[in-house]
C-alpha cells in the first residue's frame, strides 16, 4: 500500500534541554529514570492508497526506561476526530508502524499498547511558537530556539539525530505541557522540546 505524508511535526519530552536520546541517536539515556513523551504530527498534505488524509493530526504518547533503545517502551494514540472511519484506519496504520516508514523501526522497542482513543486535536504552528492540544488530555507549547547572537538568523538545529519524524531537528524551550490521558499522567513544562518539518514516503 503506497502512502505519502508531508507536514510538521513537535515533541516534548520530560528530559532537560536538549533531549539526550535525539542529540545522541538514542545512544545516551534519557535524563531520567524514565522517558515520557507527547509527539504530535499535523499532516499538511498526505494520501494513503488513494485516501487524502490532508489537515489531520496524530499524536502519540510514550513511557520508556531511560535507556530507550533498549526497549520496554509504552505507547499510546490520540486519533483527530475528524478523520473518517476510513482515515482514521489507514492513519493508525501508519503511526502504529505497521504499514512500514520510520515509525516502523520502533515496534520492536513497544512492549505494552496503551490503545488509540478518538479526540479533538488542535495543532497550531504560529512563527516560532507551536502548540498541541488533544481535547482534556494534551496541551503542550513550544518556542524554537534562537540565538541570542543572531535573533534573526538560522536556527539551531541538530542534524542526523536518526528521530522517526526527521534528522534534523529544530530545539525549542517548552512553555507549558500537560499530559493526562490514556493510562499516562506527567509535565514536561520547562523541559525539551523539539519541532520540524515530515515529509515521508513509503
């Protein structure tokens, strides 16, 4: 089944700035004794098998040991409310891995199923600022770094970091998270955060 999506994309996780697992390729351990997580994906332009998923959004949670490459990872979905039975399917499809893409390299590392739930999910990419909220379980917003030395320069980005979403990664401060919902409760308010453009094709 052939598929393409293109959008962007912004995670937060409980890790001090900058998250060690993405700035190592997921060679060092988190900062803590476990990771929790919340990555979003809002899909600008996508197909799956002939089915336009354009203007939906995805997000996942995630619980793992510190050391994430070595497994034992918890993950749950929040599917956008206003995908169709049709979509919604083809799309958990997906961002389950088990229509192949970068997503696919982490099943391996999932141990336990936290389930998919239905929600209204509102993704806003306003300049520098993005933010994620998935009716009463989610509300993360994130602010891209910028260099006190050249406010109007590039952005500081790590490159070849091997993340699912794009290896190269734009860091940013994290204004306010909450994460409430499918078996999961946590903050990572002031921790690190992540945003960059998707585009995959598989």
């Amino acid at each position: 089944m052939a598929w393409r999506l293109e959008g962007t994309y912004i995670e937060n996780c409980n890790c001090d700035i900058v998250c060690p697992c993405a700035a190592s390729a997921f060679a060092a351990p988190a900062t803590y004794d476990r990771c929790n997580a919340a990555l979003a994906w809002h899909i600008d332009s996508g197909e799956v098998d002939g089915t336009d998923v354009s203007d939906l959004s995805v997000v996942l949670v995630v619980d793992s040991p510190q050391q994430m490459s070595e497994g034992n990872w918890r993950v749950g979905m929040f599917m956008d409310d206003r995908a169709s039975d049709e979509q919604a399917e083809k799309l958990g499809g997906i961002f389950s891995g088990q229509m192949g893409g970068p997503l696919a390299n982490l099943v391996p590392l999932i141990s336990e199923n936290l389930g998919m739930e239905v929600a209204p999910i509102e993704y806003i990419d306003d300049g520098l600022r993005h933010r994620v909220k998935v009716g009463d379980a989610i509300d993360v917003e994130i602010e891209d770094l910028v260099s006190p030395f050249d406010p109007d320069g590039p952005l500081p980005k790590l490159t070849e970091t091997k993340h699912p979403a794009n290896s190269d990664l734009t860091p940013a401060r994290t204004l306010s998270a909450r994460v409430q919902g499918l078996g999961l409760d946590f903050s990572g308010e002031g921790k690190s955060g992540f945003s960059t453009p998707f585009s995959w094709v598989e």
